[in-house]
C-alpha cells in the first residue's frame, strides 16, 4: 500500500521546499528546453499546493477571528 503516497497532495512546508528546490533548478539553468518544461509545470503544481493551504489557513483564522469577535459582542452587552 506504498503507492498511495503519489496521489496525496503534499503538506504545506514539503511543497515551499519542493517549489524552492525548482526555482534554483530553473535558475541555475543547464538544463535542457523539455527539462525547463517540466520543472515549470511541477512548480506551477506545488504553487496551487501553496496557494491552497494558505487560503485555508486564512480562513480558518479569519473564522476564528470572526467567532472571537461574536463572543464579544454577545457577552459585552450585559452589564455586570
């Protein structure tokens, strides 16, 4: 049951480390047009990776800011 890591989407930190593996690759140069092709599209992939775990963290904190904020409001509202 090894093979079910290659379809898993890798966490957060292993596709930044991955992504900034590529960008050195690519920058570094030596590699051939079909080489370049193919580290720019796995960096386009783990970009997407990026991009989707910090969308989710930010609406997991915005959603814990928002519920911070109710919490507030509804206890503040009673005099004591």
């Amino acid at each position: 049951m090894a093979g079910g890591t290659e379809t898993a989407a890798p966490g957060y930190e292993q596709a930044r480390d991955e992504l900034i593996e590529v960008v050195r690759r690519l920058e570094a140069g030596g590699t051939t047009l079909e080489e370049s092709l193919a580290l720019w599209e796995r960096g386009e992939e783990l970009a997407k990776v990026c991009r989707h775990w910090l969308e989710g963290a930010r609406a997991r904190l915005d959603a814990s800011l928002a519920a911070g904020r109710g919490e507030e409001d509804g206890e503040g509202d009673g005099a004591e």
